[in-house]
C-alpha cells in the first residue's frame, strides 16, 4: 500500500500539468485505482476497510478534481465511511473527504459535509475522529463557534491541539472580545501543563505577532477590565518567560496610566523576585498618582466609561502600594491619609472601597490604631445617617460636595444615601472584625461598635441593611460564647419571621455559631426550631440549611440520626431536582459522610429505618431503589483506606435486626422488600450476641414468608449465621426476655400447611415427615 500511495503520489507531482487537465495516463490510473478501491470499501474485514481508505485518501490528495462518474460513486460510499463502526475508518474517511465540505451527502439532500463533519467533532466518542475532524474543518462562521468549544474537550490532546495548531488557522482580529477571552482563559488555566503550554506559545507566539510585537497593544486587545484574571493569566506566564523585562518605571509611566499598562505594572510587581521596591518610586509619589486619579473621578466631567477605568487604575495602584514593605514611614502616613479621604466619601464604588480598606489595615503599624481609625470613620458615617433630615450642612459638608445633592438651607437626604452610609459602616466594621487578632477581652471598642452600628442596622426598616447588620452580628458573635447565646434568640426570630436576605443570613450565621462552639444549646436550638429549614419553601433556605447540617455532621459536631434522616429523603426525593444547589451538596456529603468513619455509618443506619417507613412511591424513586442506595451506604466493605475505623460497631449489624423485625410485623405488605435487604447484608465480624438475636428473629421470619427466592437466601442467610455462630455461648436472660417481649408484640401469622400432590402414575411413598414438622425443629433449634 505504501509502495502503491508512493507511486501515486510520485506520477502526479511529476505529471502535475496533465493532471489538471484530467487527460494523462496517471489521472486514468488514480481513477482506476481509486474505482477499485471502492468497490471493497464496504468489505466486513476491518483493516481492509482501513487500508483501502488510506489508499482513497492518498489519490483524493493527488487529484485536482474527480470526474463525475467517479464522484457519485466516491461521494456515496465515503459518506458511509464517515458512519463507520471502526474508529480508524472513520479517521480515513474524513481525510478523504475534507476538501469536499462544501458538498452535500446527495442529490435529493441538503445536508452537506461540513454538518456531518459538525456532528462528529462534537459527539463522536473517539478522540481520534474529534482531532481529524478539528484539523480539516474549514474556519468559517458556521464552524467557528463549534471549533472554539473544542477547547474544552475531555481529551487534553484535543485541548492541546486546538491551542498549538487550529488557531493558528484563525486571526484573532476576527475574534470577539468576549471570544477572544473565553479561549484565553480556558487555556491558561487547563488542568494539562502541556495545554497551558500551548496556550502561552499561541499568545506570545502568534497573537503578540497580530498586536505588532507589542505587550500593550495586546493587552487592548483583551478585556482587563471585565476579566482581569484572564490578563493576570497570560501576563505570569509571559514575565516567566521574560523575568528582567523592566529595570525601573518612571514617573512618566505613571502619568499616562491606563489600565493596560496598570494591570501590567501591577502582575510584574507581585512576581517572585521582582524587587519592586526597587523599580517603584517612593510610597509618597505613588500616593500622589492615586490622589490625581481620585480627584478626577470626583470631577465628575467624564464619562462612565473613564470612571471605570480610573477606578480599575485605582485599584490596581493599590495594590502596587501594598506590594511595598512599608518602611517607608512618610509615605506610609501619606497613604494612610489618602485611604481615610477616599472612605469617607460615599461616591466612591465599592471595589475601590474595599481595596482602600483593606490596603488601610495593611498600612495601619498595629492593630489599635487601625481600630482607631475605623472608629473615626464610623462615626463620621454614623452622624450622616443618624442626623435629622434639616439641618445638614455641616455634617454633610465633606460627604455629599460630589453628590450635588445639597440645594440650600432646607436640603432634605435622599434615604439612598442614608442606606448606603450606613451599608458603609458596617463594611468597615465587619473589616475590623474580620481581622484574626481582634478579640472582645482585648479590645473593648468592639462592643461600642456593636451597640452603635449594628444592632441600629439590625433594627433598620431596610432588609438590604437589616441582612448586612445580621451578618456583622454573627461575625461579632464568633468572637464570644456568651455573645452568642445573648443574641440567639434575635437570630431565631429573624430566620422565622424575616424576609428571605435576612432569613438566610440569619440561618447561616447560627449554622455557623453551632460550627464555631459546638454548644449544646445552640444545637438545641438548631434541632428544634431551625430544622424546619429543610422543608422550607425557599430553595435558597432549604440549600443551605443542608448545607449547614450536612458540615456539622460531617465534622461530628452534630449527632443526630434523625436530621439525617431527614438529608436522606431530601436526596432520595425527585422533587429537590429544581434544587441544584441541594443536591451537590448532598451528593457529596452523603459518600463523604458514609465512608469516612465506623461511627458514621453506624449513625447512617439507624436512619435507614425511618426512612424507608416513611417512604411513599410519590417521591419518585421505587422503595427497592431507595433501600438498595443505603444498603451500599452503610455497606462496611465500601470504607475509605484512611477511614476512622477506632470506634466499635458495624453499621450492618446494627441494621440485621432492626429490618428482620420490621419484615416480621409487615410481612404481607413491606415485608418482602425489608426481608430482601436483610439477606443483601455483608456478614462480616459480627458480635456473637448480634448473631444470636438475629438467628431468633429469623427463625420467626421464615415462617412467615412465601416469596421463594427470598425465602431461598433467608434461609442461606441463616446457614452463613448457624455456621458462624458459637455455641458456647448462650445470649443472656435480659435478651431472652427482650426477644420474647417483642415476639409478642407481633401479630404471628398462622403457619402455612404444605402439601404434597402425588401423580397418579408414579406411586410415591407418603412422608411421615411434613413441612411443619421441619419448620417446628427448625424452630426449636433456633430458639
């Protein structure tokens, strides 16, 4: 074949003139061969099949157009190829018949190649036929979509070729934004090194060539702004490749800043190594540049297209700021002063405010005067929205100059802005509480700022800021148990009687305190008057409230077999499909929790009772279905290697008797299904006094169950138990008296008499022996 694609190949290249002509000996030929080779095509031996494609694929390259006669024929059977069951002849035959696309499947039809060739590189499930297709699919505006999603294949050679060689068949100028971002960021962040590899060689490689060479220009041609991530990305990986590609930046550098070059800036100074300290001009400067950039966000006569660019610049100076070790002790009270002027101005966005705090709890020399300055900042935010509606000049002096919102003697404040000083103050607050230092017993001006700010926010008529004051109160309860109990019941009686912000909150924030303390009032409170959660009509409480059980049972704060018996039916249940949110978390709580501790499962299989009573074929799943999921839960074989297996006890021990006794009291109608699990359990180390208990109750239960094939492993199940069994050793008195207690309790079934129909023409020989007779000895030996 090699010889023969060779020789092809060879005979056209040299008679390339009358090739095109359609008239030499070699075109004859090729059309011959390739006639002959369709007629096997179709062959049921796979590598002929292979082989002959291949042989089309060379001649369809060496030809500059089929004749008619040959087309029909080509064009018929190629297309089944391209539907073939062996993967390799489909490979072939997208080969064969990529410079076709454009062509349809026949003449009655208007489905045409390229559709196929769509179909195939989106759902085929052999990489292979996906990379074939990825590499000859023409780049158009119908394809161009479904190539870039090609990103994203499961297969990283895939993902691989698409960054290293289809891009390069596509000018990113023809790229949208939002497109050009979406390939960018996929790549570099890929979970394949070589992945990310080729996307870094196509950025620097071929997209910077489209930009002129030029790290700036290419950057504009990406959206900093809207996905600075994606930037911050390609930029690492470009300053690895390039670690000295800046030796100083200039004041001018910083008088011409735009978020390109700030962005820039501010990647390469948080580079290992990078000696920004160096190449940064004094911390003064730099806080003058940022004060120009706020002052012309305050003048108001721009666009907002300019404000978010300033205070994308902004923010990334601030960050440049905190790269600097602060030594610099001028510069740092500088920039203490700039951060305090931009808080107290409420015009300013909230990324920036959050930046500006978070850089003035950096530049603040320990921790008391940063509190200090926060109070200050309180309170003069506080007396903004606190004050009358007349009378504000004075106080509103300073806040509102950009507002334009005074208009004389009698200027009234709109309640937006009093919501949002006060949104303010709680931000600030809650930064003070966030940091790891801050305790009650050190700092006593944490508890003024609670009485000021927060419960004032928890009282407001706003829920915007009532959910906001919730959430500063549960942080400030963190700090203390005996705050925590002090404010449980406002929480309680926000989460049963607030609006939906505030509810959630406050369900989070007492899921949060009994995390935190463990205390077993909280819990008491979560048990009894939280619990409803998980049936609560808003989706977003009914998540998390699992959310918040599933973590403290998971960390074993929580002990309670009835709360999760409770997560078992919300999981089982078909309705909590609408719940997304729901059933990841208890997707992963369940195996988690399961497999990861003796004493968890052994909890999980007292639940599995009270489940699967209360179950009802409305929920969805069948009760079979439901039962045979927690048998494998609480299956003892299935534990993690690093599970917990120090605590005593075995979940499908504990759970023998119980459904052997509920199959007893219900054998006519759940019966069948409980009996049915109990002989799916792994006996496996079983204690000697579980064993014997569950020998008397099934000896009970195979008098009473008429299902044969469960009867058959009922009575193996018994088998495995008599074998394992010690005899010498006798269950105690208290357990005698247990068992017989219970039995009595049963409504016992009168036992099935058996008979033996004899056939007329084989006499037979009565037995003295009846199957009641066997069922009694069986009976006394279990007893």
């Amino acid at each position: 074949m090699r010889f023969l694609v060779g020789f092809l190949v060879f005979s056209a290249e040299k008679d390339e003139v009358a090739v095109l002509g359609g008239t030499s000996p070699t075109t004859r030929l090729i059309e011959n061969v390739m006639l002959y080779a369709l007629e096997g095509v179709d062959t049921k031996e796979r590598m002929v099949r292979v082989r002959l494609t291949q042989v089309l694929v060379a001649c369809v390259n060496a030809m500059d157009e089929l004749s008619d006669a040959l087309w029909s024929v080509f064009r018929a059977k190629m297309t089944e190829r391209l539907f073939d069951k062996e993967a390799a002849v489909r490979v072939q035959a997208v080969h064969a018949m990529a410079r076709l696309q454009s062509m349809t499947l026949c003449e009655d039809s208007e489905l045409t190649v390229q559709a196929v060739f769509l179909e195939l590189m989106a759902h085929d499930p052999v990489a292979e036929v996906r990379k074939a297709v990825l590499g000859q699919i023409d780049v158009n505006e119908t394809t161009l979509e479904a190539i870039l999603l090609r990103r994203r294949d499961v297969d990283s050679g895939i993902r691989r070729f698409f960054y290293a060689k289809k891009m390069g068949d596509i000018d990113v100028r023809t790229l949208s934004m939002k497109q050009r971002d979406n390939v960018l960021r996929t790549g570099l962040i890929d979970r394949d090194p070589n992945v990310r590899r080729a996307c870094v060689e196509m950025v620097f490689g071929r997209w910077i060539q489209a930009a002129e060479n030029n790290l700036i220009q290419l950057l504009m041609s990406l959206d900093v702004i809207g996905h600075a991530p994606v930037a911050e990305y390609a930029l690492k990986a470009f300053y690895e490749t390039t670690p000295e590609m800046f030796t100083v930046f200039p004041s001018a550098y910083f008088e011409n800043l735009t978020p390109e070059t700030a962005i820039a800036l501010r990647v390469y100074c948080e580079q290992p190594g990078s000696n920004a300290g160096e190449l940064l001009p004094e911390m003064s400067e730099l806080a003058h540049h940022a004060k120009r950039i706020y002052e012309s966000i305050l003048a108001g006569d721009s666009d907002d297209s300019y404000r978010t660019e300033a205070e994308f610049m902004l923010c990334e100076l601030f960050k440049v700021i905190g790269v600097l070790d602060g030594s610099d002790e001028m510069g740092r009270r500088v920039v203490q002063g700039l951060l305090v002027d931009l808080l107290s101005n409420l015009e300013l966005g909230d990324v920036v405010f959050s930046k500006a705090l978070e850089l003035l709890s950096k530049m603040s020399p320990d921790l008391d005067e940063f509190l200090q300055t926060v109070g200050q900042l309180v309170a003069d935010l506080h007396e903004l929205h606190s004050v009358p509606a007349n009378g504000l000049e004075d106080q509103l002096q300073k806040s509102l100059e950009s507002l334009t919102l005074l208009g004389g003697a009698n200027a009234v404040l709109p309640e937006d802005v009093r919501i949002m000083a006060q949104l303010r103050c709680l931000e600030i607050v809650m930064a003070a509480f966030q940091l790891p230092a801050v305790s009650l017993s050190r700092h006593p001006a944490i508890l003024s700022l609670l009485n000021e700010v927060i419960i004032p926010a928890v009282n407001s008529p706003y829920a915007v800021v009532q959910t906001k004051g919730l959430l500063c109160l549960g942080i400030a309860c963190t700090m203390s148990l005996e705050l925590s109990r002090e404010y449980l019941n406002l929480l309680v009686e926000f989460f049963q009687h607030g609006q939906d912000e505030t509810r959630l909150t406050a369900l989070k924030v007492i899921c949060d305190l009994a995390f935190v303390f463990g205390d077993e009032s909280i819990l008491t409170v979560l048990n009894d008057k939280v619990v409803s959660a998980l049936w609560d009509d808003d989706v977003s409480v009914q998540a998390a409230a699992a959310e918040g059980y599933a973590k403290l049972l998971l960390h074993r704060i929580l002990h309670d077999s009835n709360i999760l018996a409770g997560l078992l039916q919300l999981y089982f249940n078909t309705l909590t499909t609408d719940n997304p949110r729901l059933c990841q978390t208890l997707a992963y709580f369940l195996p988690a929790f399961a497999y990861s501790s003796v004493g968890n499962q052994v909890l999980l299989a007292r639940s599995v009772l009270p489940v699967l009573k209360s179950w009802t074929p409305d929920n969805g799943l069948s009760l079979q279905q439901v039962a045979g999921q927690l048998l494998e839960l609480t299956d003892p074989a299935r534990l993690s290697e690093l599970a917990d297996r120090t605590e005593e006890g075995n979940a499908h021990a504990e759970l023998a008797e119980e459904l052997a006794w509920a199959a007893l009291r219900s054998p006519a109608t759940t019966g069948k299904v409980y009996a049915a699990l109990l002989t799916r359990l792994t006996v496996a180390d079983w204690p000697t006094r579980t064993m014997k208990r569950l020998l008397f109750v099934a000896g009970q239960l195979i008098r009473v169950i008429v299902d044969r094939t469960t009867l058959t492993a009922l009575k193996k199940m018994v088998a495995l138990l008599v074998e394992l069994d010690d005899p010498t050793q006798l269950l105690e008195p208290e357990d005698l008296i247990d068992l017989r207690a219970k039995l009595a309790e049963v409504d016992m079934p009168e036992r099935p008499v058996l008979k033996v129909t004899v056939k007329n023409h084989r006499p037979v020989k009565q037995s003295n022996l009846s199957t009641v007779n066997i069922m009694d000895e069986i009976h006394d030996l279990l007893d």
